[in-house]
C-alpha cells in the first residue's frame, strides 16, 4: 500500500484495527497509507497532498465521521 507525508495540525489519537493505539502529534510529519492521509487532510487534521480528487459529496460524507470529545480544557475536532 501507497504512503504519503503528512503534516499533522491537530494531534490525532486512534486505534487500528488490531487494537493497538497511535498518537500523531500536532506540528510533526508522518508517513501514513494514502486513503488514511487523504481522511486526515478532508477532516482539517493534517495538511498535505490527496492521492486523488474527491467529490463535495465523498469530502461531505468523510467529515461526517468526525468524533469531538468535550470537557474541561479539552479542544478538538
């Protein structure tokens, strides 16, 4: 599978589907799959260059699955 460099914006924590968690810290660079670069980018996490042109309605449909956690002294998106 293809990677690409990203520019993480916002620091961004998951799990992948093996169950193992990763953190990418805000303001450093990444190699990461070119499908999980282009959600980073769409979603406003990262900047970088999209493998390929997306429509308004596939961008809609990716930023439709942004999770924010709220509480005190917490900002995401």
């Amino acid at each position: 599978m293809a990677q690409t460099k990203i520019k993480v914006t916002t620091s961004i924590h998951g799990k992948f589907k093996n169950g193992k968690h990763f953190d990418l810290v805000a303001g450093e660079d990444y190699w990461v799959d070119e499908a999980k670069a282009d959600e980073f980018i769409i979603k406003g996490y990262a900047v970088g260059e999209l493998s390929r042109t997306y429509s308004d309605d596939e961008k809609a449909q990716i930023r439709g699955s942004v999770q924010v956690i709220q509480g005190p002294g917490v900002a995401n998106g």
